[in-house]
C-alpha cells in the first residue's frame, strides 16, 4: 500500500525555483510529523526540513533556511517544499517521510530517515551553474 508519493522535481538553472509535493495516503496521513530528506550521489541521507502538527513547529537545515519552506495542506492531505534560489550543491534525490512523533523529535533538530516510519521513493532534483 502505498503511503507517501513525491512530485515536482526536475531541472533548474542556478537562482531557479521548484515546488516538491508528496502527496500521502493511508495510515500516514495520520502522522504529526513530516519532513523531506535529500541524497546527493556519493553522499549520506540529511534532512532538509520538517514540520510538526500543522506547522506549530518547523525544523530547517542551516543549509536551507532562508531558501526553503514547508507547508501542508491538510485538507488535501499532501506536504509541499518550496525551493527559492536553488544552488548546485542541491542536487539530490529528495524524499518525504512522515512518522507520529512530539515536538521535539520532529522539529528539535537533525532526524535519519529511517527514524520515520513512513517514507517515499523519491523525485529528483538537478540544479545546474
């Protein structure tokens, strides 16, 4: 059964824009906590960025604050990353995931991918300079 679904990568020039969606399903769509974690080739999974309970907290890498917004919308059950003046070094498949979490777990800081229990196949990103 599938629970997460990522869209809306594709390739951008440099100070370029690109909207990612994930859409969820079944029991994830019940999780208080989502993010959307990245993977650069030859690299380790990072979490970019994640929210927890409708956006009363949010958790953003150093990296991408500033460029970089999530947002949900519940009614339609899907998360969206907004990402503002993309850079090369954001190449990088992106992933969504979802888990029932507190605060702190979601937003207090860096999370691995496989602390969530949900987690979708990924869209990729290119940014090319």
């Amino acid at each position: 059964q599938v629970q997460l679904v990522e869209s809306g990568g594709g390739s951008v020039q440099a100070g370029g824009s690109l909207r990612l969606s994930c859409a969820a399903s079944g029991a994830a769509v019940r999780s208080n906590c989502m993010g959307w974690f990245r993977q650069a080739p030859g690299k380790e999974h990072e979490e970019v960025a994640a929210v927890y309970d409708r956006g009363s907290s949010t958790y953003y890498d150093d990296s991408v604050k500033g460029r970089f917004t999530i947002s949900q919308d519940n009614a339609k059950s899907t998360l969206y990353l907004q990402m503002n003046n993309l850079k090369p070094d954001d190449t990088a498949m992106y992933y969504c995931a979802a888990v029932t979490s507190t605060r702190d777990y979601c937003t207090g800081g860096p999370r691995r991918k496989n602390d969530f229990a949900f987690r979708g196949q990924g869209t990729q990103v290119t940014v090319s300079s």
